[in-house]
C-alpha cells in the first residue's frame, strides 16, 4: 500500500492513514508488542500468575489473532476480486501459514500460560512493525522531496537505518524463531510426561502445527537438524549407557516415520517433497 499524497496536510494524511485495513494490522503489532514486554517485566519479578501478567498474555495472542485474520482476510478477497481460485477443502487453507498461525494464536489465547509460546510472535511483530513504519508510515510523516531530474526520491535517513536493520537481523531473528517453536514443543513434550492440564491436547496441536511449519520452512528444518547434530554428540560420548542411545535412535526413527506418513503432497497426488533429516 502506497502512504497518502505528499500533497495532504499532515493531519490528513496520518487520518488517511489511520482509515486503512492495513493500519489495523499494524496496530495490532504493536500491541502485541506492548503486551509482550509488559508480560515480560511480570516473568522478572516472578509474577507469572498475577492479573496483569494473565491479562497481558492473554491480550497479546489477541493482538496475535486480529493480525493473522486480517491477512488472512486480505489474502482471501484479493483472490475473490482477482478472480484467482481459491485453497481447496481444509487441507488447502490450512497449508497457509497465516492460517496456521491464527489458529495457534487462539490456541494459546484460551489456554494454560507457556511464556515461550509468545516469543516468535512478538519477533514476527517487531520486524512488520518496522516494514510498515518504513514503506508507510515514516512517508506519511516526512514524504520525500521531489527531484527535477526524475530520480527515485531519497528516503528519510530513518526509513534508511529500518532498512539496513532489516536486512541484516531479518534471517537470524526468523532462526531464532524456528529454535524457540522447537523449544516450546520440548516444552509441551515435558508437560505431557507429567500429564500437567490440557498438555496432552495442547501437544498434538501443536505437533501438528510444527510438522507443518517443517515443510514449509528451512529454518525450522535448519533448528530439527541442529538439535539432532547435538543429541548425536551427545550420545556418542562414551560414559552414556547403550540403552540411551538406542532410545534416541528409536526416537529418530519414529520422527522419520511419522514424517512420511504425515507427508500431504501423497495424499494430495502431488509430488511428495524431499525427505528432510529429522
């Protein structure tokens, strides 16, 4: 979305800002934001459970879920009115990752507090807030001044400096996502051992949820094969007994299993994707 003309008052181009779906979207980043760090504060002064922590995190998936649905919504009617044909059956629409982040964002809104499972949405918050302030914001504020010579305007040396932070945090911050999503499953997997409320439940979805963000993304696939690397390090040592590494080779079997089976493109009669080392 282009910002507002340079022509506009300021007040009526930060108002036709303002009026814009997409500011919505924006809004809510930052609230998810806000939440995140003041449910922050709460965890370091071992308040997890005090009303303002539980009303912070319970705000921030909120925020969370009112993002994702207006991309989701977004998505779907620029398809309607560009006629495109829209995602096939359940399978179809939930091979959208947006999709599949909503629907974790409401997971987590109605359940038991994991304050890992904040973490990757507020980075993904972050780095579209500052996309957003780049391409629309920061224009509305200070447009560019225009050029006689017909070259591309320069932007205003924030708008440079949001770039330049992007482009050099964008792919480590999206690795550090992927590490935290597998702890969190780590996590869960815990939970479920101790039969802690709604574990199991919340286990599978969200097994679920990672299987999919596994063959969708290389980050993830780059945090399974990382960890595995480590296991394998450490069960080689010598002082670790026969039995456990046969549990963890059992278990990486399992994984290799449960990966062909869960394999969509078969039953889809696409072409199956290539087997990833779990």
């Amino acid at each position: 979305m282009a910002p507002p003309s340079a022509e506009l008052p300021l007040k009526e181009r930060l108002l036709a800002l303002a009026q814009t779906l997409q500011f919505a979207w924006f809004a809510g980043h930052v609230l998810m934001i806000a939440t995140t760090v003041r449910y922050s504060l709460s965890l370091l002064r071992f308040n997890m459970y005090g009303g303002m922590a539980r009303f912070s995190y319970r705000l921030s998936f909120v925020a969370a879920a009112v993002t994702y649905g207006i991309v989701v919504y977004k998505g779907w009617r620029s398809r309607a009115k560009m006629g495109a044909k829209q995602p096939t059956g359940m399978v179809g629409y939930l091979a959208d990752e947006n999709i599949q982040y909503l629907i974790m964002a409401l997971v987590w809104l109605v359940s038991p507090q994991y304050p890992l499972a904040v973490m990757p949405y507020c980075i993904y918050s972050v780095f579209h807030t500052l996309v957003y302030s780049r391409q629309n914001l920061i224009p509305a504020i200070h447009p560019p001044k225009s050029t006689t010579t017909g070259e591309k305007p320069a932007a205003h040396p924030i708008a440079e400096t949001i770039g330049n932070f992007v482009k050099r945090y964008y792919e480590n911050s999206m690795s550090i996502v992927s590490s935290l999503e597998l702890l969190l499953w780590i996590r869960l997997l815990i939970a479920a051992i101790l039969f802690q409320r709604r574990s199991w439940i919340l286990f599978t979805v969200y097994t679920v949820f990672l299987r999919a963000r596994f063959s969708q993304s290389g980050h993830v696939q780059s945090s399974f094969a990382l960890f595995e690397r480590r296991v394998d390090s450490l069960v080689a040592n010598p002082s670790v007994p026969p039995a456990g590494r046969q549990v963890w080779d059992g278990i990486k079997g399992a994984s290799r299993q449960f990966y062909a089976i869960t394999d969509m493109n078969q039953y889809m009669g696409g072409t199956a994707a290539p087997k990833k080392t779990i």
